[in-house]
C-alpha cells in the first residue's frame, strides 16, 4: 500500500459543506438555490471518483490537517474501506438532489433552502466519517452527523416531528458518547487510534477484559446508528422527516455510517483475528441474527408503508453487521472471506434497493396523498412505473437472482454454510421469506387488486383471511371485528365515478387520500404522464443500480473494491 499526499480527500468533505454558504445566500430563489445543490453534489461525485483507480491499485490518499489531541493527527484518507462508503454517499447525493427537487416543489414545502443547507451538510459530514483516519477523527463527523441531519428528521416542525427529533439526539448523542468512550480506552491500550488493515497490533497483546470493554463501547456506539435491537427504536419514528430525508439519510449516509463504524472496529482497528479470540464474534452475530429476523417480522404488521420500509431497514442493516460479525469469528480463509464480502457488499446493495422503495414512496405520497397500503389497491394502474420499480426493489431486498440483494446473499450464505455456522443460515433463509412476505402484498395490492376487492394489510393485525374472514364472521347487520357494520366496512364502493383531479382520483373524495373504487385510479401509461421527471428520474435510476449489482456485479466497481478489501484483511480472492 502506497500513502499518497493529496488534498483530494479534504476536499471531498469540504465542498459540500461549504455549498451551505451559497445555498443559504440564494435564499427564495429556487433555480439558484438548486443550481448550487446540484454543482456541489456533482463535483463532490467527481472528487471521490477520481480517487477511485488509484485506490483500486492500491493506494491510499492522504490529507493531514494537524493534531487533533497530542499524538493523534486530524487527517482524512481515502483508502479502499473508505472509498466503498463516499463513493456510494457521494453518487446518492447527487441522484437524491434531483429526487428532493421533484418532492420539494411537487408537495410546496416550507424552508426548502434551510432543508438544501442541511442536506449539504450531512453528506459533508458522511463523507468525513468516510475518509477519516482514525477514530477520534472518525467520531467528531460521527457527531457531526447527528447534528446536521436534526433539521432534517424534525423538518415538517409538528410535534410528531419535534419528538422524533428529541429522540433521535438522544440515541445517536448517547451512542457517540460511547464511540468516544471507546477510541479513549483503545488509545490507553495501544497508544493510538489510527486505523491498520487487519487491526492494532497492540490491541492483541492488551489486558483482555479492558479490550472488551473498548470494544462493547464501540460497538454500542455504532450500533445505535446501525439499528441493532435494542437501540433501533429512533429509526422508525425518523420516518416523520421528507422522503428523501427517509431515502439518503436513513437508507444510505445515516444508518449507514453506523455499519461502517463497526466495520472499521471489525476489520481495522481489533482485527477479525483479535475480535474471534475475545470471543465478541458469536455475541454480536447473535444480535444482529435477532434484529434481522424480528424487524422483519414486526415489518409485516405496518400499514404505513414507510414505516414498513424502517423495519426492512432495520432487518436489512443487521445483514451486514451478520456477515462482519461471521466473517470475524471463521477462522482466516475463504468461509471468513465470503462472509466478510457479503455484509460489505451489502452495504451498497442496500443503498440502490432500498433509496428505490423510499423513492417510491414519495412519489405516491407527492402524486397520491397515499402513505397506507391498504390504500393502494390498483394504484399501479395510476403509477405503473413506479410501482414495477418498487417491484424490482422488493425482489432485490428478498435475494431474488438477478438483482443486487442475490448476490450479497449468496456470498453470506456460502460463508455461513461453508463455516459450519447454520444457525445463522437459517436465520438468513427465514429473514429472506419474511421479506417476501411484507413486500409481495404492496406489489400485489398495486397491480391485481381492486379498491372493492382488496385485503387488509398489514397482515398480522386480523385474522386469518383478512378482511373478507371478518366479514363471514358478522352476521347479517352485525358489526365485523373492528365495530363497522358490513355496510360501512364498503361505504364508498358503489359511488358514481366522478371527474379525476390531478392526483389521479375522483372530485368527490380528494380529501380521502385514494380511499375511493378502483375506477378513481386514473390510468397514466407507462411513459411518465405519473409524476415530474425530477422523481422518475432518480427512482429508475436506483431501480437499475439494483439491476446492474447483480447481473453484472463484477462491472460495478462496488464489488471490485470489495475484493479489495477482504484480500487485504484475509489473504483470500473472493
């Protein structure tokens, strides 16, 4: 590995934070407000692109700043971990401009340039948590993090907002206390914090029971952001932010940064080897095996759809923290590596698949006003495009072949299998059934039901039938289940069609949101008469990342730096 002196990493952090200053100058004027969004997004894609084959051959780009504390430098570098995470942060920005334009405008937010300005600041601070070299540097944008997306998650300024706002500090600021906690007690061990391909040499010779504490703190710490039962519960209430608050924030730069906060613990700064010997492996896999599988099964009894996409989030996150976790208590060699490549892999896996479905969301909630999915039958007549790309999504996050979640599956299948771990295989095999089962109804509600011959969702919350079961069940004038007579539980389903809004249902129930018969979905067609292209755009965009990860892995350079990564912790081609 070469250290190459470079201002190319500073700069990447710093030209999205300092766009806050003339986004914020531009003020009400929209077209210039954005114009600097967009040039910034651009050429923070461009710096972190352009580091790309140097990293790729095996160099490391390095910005020294100064000292932060005595014997730790504030510096910033792009290295193969690093650039797996601000390359992915850095490309979702950009799309996610485009996204927030349409989403923005479309719904006439309020405080639209203070929501640019913090979005600006956020990615600033994701890619700083990208590229920092150490973990004193990695906690201050850790911290940073949490700052500048508080505006974000408490933006519609309702007290469901506020309190979800409150929450969100509290969580992610305890965590960061541990983050710091941790990096204090590695420094007393080892006399630094700097991370190392295959961990802190010193660390593996320090007092056991003080190199578990340092890294249960750090693991706390980061598993906050990272959602890990039981410190997931910030995620779903988040949900209240704009969508593509939802969609960057809390499938890409956000969460995120929590997975790769323990993959850097993991895999440099104790090392796969030292973590297996402190016997912290088989705990952490174990949590992440419990959040996986419950998440999704608390994700079938939502009827919000976005809260429904928090759960899968929450599910999906611990599928990488799964593979670390695996990949650190195999012995080194290929079961470790396939493991270690499937939940890094994962990490932008999950960024296409799931910035798609959120994607998706906004966009029905902009053009709908719809946001349950018991409210969506037959909205795919009104939404096609859309709704095929929430499909394709949906089958990705179920490890479908073909798509992005297959691929990253596999590898942590084969890892678990060939390791002897199958208690964790199981796992993954019953998360992967638990997927289909909350996402296939969104797709099958949208495309083969009726407004009138429709079921209730979510599925846990009746009885076995649905809707149609409560029904047999009341007597002839009697109440069903939930206190409605037979004649209430269809009100509306005989009403005369009625001329369409712009939304796409009828006059005489624009204020139910789509609650209308299947007839006041207006059809759209399948060539963008859906919604503004600053949505469509970005959603088919993600939708075929999606594609493109797992028809062709190997050409998306994701995968390349994976390989990358995993050789230089392992000593094994994946």
């Amino acid at each position: 590995m070469t250290e190459i002196a470079s201002l190319r990493p500073l700069a990447a952090v710093l030209v999205p934070a300092v766009a806050i200053v003339p986004i914020l100058a531009s003020g009400g004027r929209q077209n210039v407000r954005e114009t600097w969004t967009l040039l910034a997004a651009l050429s923070a894609l461009g710096i972190v692109a352009s580091m790309v084959p140097g990293v790729l051959a095996g160099d490391t780009y390095v910005s020294t700043v100064g000292t932060l504390v005595p014997g730790v430098e504030f510096a910033v570098q792009a290295d193969a971990l690093g650039v797996l995470f601000g390359l992915l942060a850095s490309l979702l920005w950009l799309v996610t401009s485009f996204y927030s334009i349409g989403y923005m405008r479309g719904l006439d937010e309020h405080d639209q340039t203070r929501y640019f300005a913090a979005f600006a600041g956020s990615v600033a601070a994701a890619i700083g948590v990208a590229f920092a070299s150490n973990l004193l540097v990695l906690f201050v944008f850790y911290e940073l993090l949490t700052v500048a997306t508080y505006p974000l998650v408490s933006h519609d300024e309702t007290d469901e907002a506020r309190a979800a706002g409150r929450k969100y500090l509290t969580y992610t600021f305890g965590g960061g206390v541990a983050v710091l906690a941790g990096s204090v007690l590695v420094y007393l061990l080892a006399g630094t914090t700097a991370f190392a391909p295959g961990g802190i040499e010193a660390l593996a010779g320090s007092d056991p029971t003080l190199a578990r504490a340092a890294f249960g703190l750090l693991i706390l710490g980061f598993g906050v952001k990272a959602a890990l039962m039981p410190l997931h519960s910030w995620l779903p209430d988040a949900m209240v932010a704009p969508t593509p608050v939802s969609g960057l924030l809390h499938a890409v730069a956000v969460v995120k940064s929590g997975v790769f906060g323990i993959a850097r613990v993991i895999l440099e700064v104790f090392g796969p080897e030292t973590v297996a010997d402190l016997g912290m492996g088989i705990p952490l896999a174990a949590v992440a095996a419990f959040t996986l599988t419950v998440a999704s099964v608390i994700a079938l009894r939502q009827d919000n759809l976005k809260r429904r996409l928090a759960f899968s989030t929450v599910s999906q996150l611990s599928y990488i923290v799964l593979g670390l976790a695996v990949g650190a208590v195999l012995a080194p060699g290929r079961a470790s590596a396939y493991a270690l490549a499937g939940g890094l892999l994962h990490i932008p896996a999950h960024a296409f698949m799931k910035l798609t479905l959120f994607f998706c969301a906004g966009a029905i909630h902009v053009e709908t006003h719809t946001d349950d999915i018991s409210d969506m039958a037959g909205i795919g007549e009104r939404m096609p495009l859309t709704m095929a790309a929430f499909g394709i999504a949906s089958l990705g996050m179920a490890g479908i072949p073909l798509l992005a979640g297959f691929v990253s599956k596999y590898f942590l299948l084969i890892g678990t299998v060939s390791g002897g771990q199958l208690v964790f295989t199981a796992a993954l095999l019953v998360s992967g059934i638990l997927n289909i089962a909350y996402f296939w109804p969104v797709v099958y509600a949208a495309f083969f039901e009726s407004k009138g011959e429709s079921d209730d969702k979510p599925l846990l919350e009746h009885v076995l039938g649905g809707r149609f079961a409560e029904d047999e069940l009341a007597t002839d004038g009697g109440h069903a289940e939930d206190g409605q007579t037979d004649e209430e539980h269809t009100d509306g389903a005989d009403a005369a069609d009625g001329e369409h809004d712009e939304h796409g249902f009828a006059d005489d129930h624009e204020g139910d949101h789509g609650h209308g018969p299947p007839s006041e979905w207006e059809s759209r067609g399948w060539f963008g008469g859906e919604s503004t292209w600053f949505m469509l755009g970005p959603i088919l965009f993600a939708a075929t990342g999606s594609i493109v990860l797992g028809v062709v892995p190997d050409t998306a350079v994701f995968l390349r730096i994976v390989r990358l990564i995993v050789a230089a912790t392992t000593g094994v081609n994946v």
